[in-house]
C-alpha cells in the first residue's frame, strides 16, 4: 500500500543553467533622437550616436559618434563628432573627427573642420571649410602671444621714471 520511493523525498530539480544577466545596453536602436516637438538650450554630450529633429541651441560634444541633424531639425550651436549628416539647418561651427555631410536639403552657416567634407548639389552653405584639421589644431592649441611688462618692452627712460615717482 505504501510504496517506499514516495516517501523518500525527491531532490528538487536542478535549475536550468542561467546566463549570467548582463545589463542591456541601447542595441535595441542605434541612435538616441531629439523628436521634432523638443527643444534645447545648453549642452548635450554623451555615448552614443544622435538624430536631432526638434530645435537645439548650445553645443553638441559626441566626438566618438555620429551626429544627424535631421530635416526638421533647427540647431544653433557649436557641433562636434565623429561624422556629422545635415539635412536640417544649423548655425555655427562644426568639427568632425571624419567626415561632415551637407545634404541637398540642409543649410549651414558657420565654418566646417573636417578632413573630408560633402556639399551635396543642392545644399546651402555659407562659411569657411578646413580639411586639414591637424594645422587648425595645433594653431589652436599654440598659446597666443600676450604682451607683458618687462625691461625690454619698455621703451628707455620709463624704468627711471617710475623710479622717482615711487
């Protein structure tokens, strides 16, 4: 009546081998987007790739990714990254680390840096490229010359003067 294999307790099934979570990173969608009702004013930077839609005013600092400004996308700031894509309208400087695109329907006013650049025909664009950005760079990063007060700047006779005033 009683059978002996009930009575001794089963040892709970192991559980399936789990991998080990891992935090998702954003691989769902390439780029983080700014919609066309947002709007910006100060300074966006961060990690991943950016489409911007809405109106931005300020600066874009994404030197390791890529930048879209899309159609509807209105920018008035200073745009850094790894390649830049205008199809929108953007006012101010742009650097990019690759490449900048300036398509038939985009619009820039403000000067470009970038080792290749792309006007499509079509595109607006009204201020200065630089395709060698290691010489604007290394002009950048040298220290302009300040005048300072020492005895070989003044001119003869001033070192005597303030001599007897003081």
């Amino acid at each position: 009546m009683f059978d002996k294999r009930k009575e001794t307790p089963e040892p709970p099934p192991e559980p399936a081998a789990v991998a080990p979570s891992t935090p998702k990173e954003f691989t769902s969608r390439s780029s983080a987007v700014i919609g066309k009702t947002i709007n910006i004013k100060g300074t966006i930077s961060g990690d991943e790739n950016l489409i911007i839609e809405g109106t931005v005013d300020g600066s874009v600092d994404l030197p390791q990714h890529d930048l879209t400004i899309g159609e509807s996308g209105k920018v008035t700031a200073d745009l850094d990254a790894k390649v830049v894509k205008i199809d929108g309208e953007v006012t101010g400087d742009i650097s990019g680390g690759e490449k900048v695109i300036v398509s038939k329907s985009g619009s820039v006013r403000g000067n470009i840096v970038a080792p290749r650049v792309t006007l499509e025909d079509g595109a607006k664009f009204k201020g200065s490229i630089d395709m060698d950005p290691s010489d604007s760079k290394s002009t950048a990063s040298t220290p302009k010359p300040t005048l300072t007060s020492s005895t070989s700047a003044e001119p003869k006779g001033t070192k005597d003067l303030d001599k007897a005033a003081g």
